[in-house]
C-alpha cells in the first residue's frame, strides 16, 4: 500500500476473501497513509476486478463504512433477534398457561355436574318408596338402596316421592 501511494496512487484496493487477518492490518495501515485503503470481500472484489480489467481507467464513488460500525450493526441484529425470542418464548408461555388454565375451569365445571347428579341419585335412592300390586292395597314399604335404584326407577308401579295416595288410572 505503501509503495502504490509513493508511485501516485489516489487509493489502494486489496481483495482480503481468503484472508480476513489482513483487513484488519490494512485498516491499521490506511489511517496512517493518509490516503485511501479499501477491503473487498466476496462479491463486490470479482465484480470490481473485471471492471478494471476491461478499462485503463476506472472512476470509483466509495462509500465508507468503519468496521467498527459494522460490527456494532451486527451487535444490534443480534441484541434485536435475542429480544425477539424473549418476546416469543414469553408470548407462548402466556399461551399455554391461558389454555391450561381453559382447560382445568372446564373440567372443574364438568365435575360440579357430575357430582350434582351423582348427590340427587343417592338422594332419590334413599328416599322411602311404596310398591303396589293392586289399587289401594299396600302390599310392602321398604327402603331403596343405591343398587336397586335404577331397578326400582324402570318398574311403573313404584313411586319415589309419593304426596297423595297411590291410585290407578
């Protein structure tokens, strides 16, 4: 770099794709000529090359960005994507609690069904009920229990709760 600036050169342009230590000592380098030292990477050093092979004299409008810029950009992506997966994590947390939460009202609701039904069948089975044969003849009084219930409820001529007496027809 030294010698092209001594030999006239407005600035030097070095291709560093293979070599990425040598960016950083060009940049060292460059800061002290006083005149422009570019790294090209990739891309951007093919496409400058053949434009320099094909004309003697090329016109080049430079814009610069420090690497020190660069990498606090690339900083910032990372510190922005890390946010972003806080913000998404934290997001499905609130999610499957609100589902799980749905989830055991519902159950809770179902089971308070459940057991009011289960607590008016007992109910029912423990009342007193009267079995007839004929009209107006009492032929048994006992108590129901809970296994006889559904027994007892599917026969016609038995009645749970009985406020009048028991007629036919």
């Amino acid at each position: 770099a030294k010698i092209a600036i001594q030999r006239g050169a407005t600035a030097v342009m070095f291709d560093v794709t293979d070599n990425m230590a040598a960016m950083d000592e060009l940049t060292e380098i460059g800061s002290s000529l006083g005149r422009p030292v570019l790294t090209l990477q990739g891309s951007d050093a093919m496409e400058l090359k053949t434009i320099m092979s094909r004309q003697a004299e090329v016109n080049i409008r430079i814009f610069h960005i420090p690497p020190v810029q660069q990498a606090e950009s690339a900083e910032i992506n990372k510190k922005e994507y890390f946010g972003m997966g806080i913000f998404v994590a934290v997001f499905l947390l609130f999610c499957v609690i609100c589902v799980f939460v749905m989830l055991k009202l519902k159950w809770r609701h179902r089971e308070s069904q459940l057991s009011l039904g289960n607590i008016t069948k007992r109910a029912i089975a423990k009342l007193e009920t009267r079995k007839y044969q004929t009209p107006g003849h009492i032929t048994q009084q006992f108590q129901v229990h809970s296994s006889d219930a559904s027994m007892q409820s599917s026969i016609s001529e038995s009645c749970a709760i009985c406020l009048e007496g028991y007629k036919m027809g």
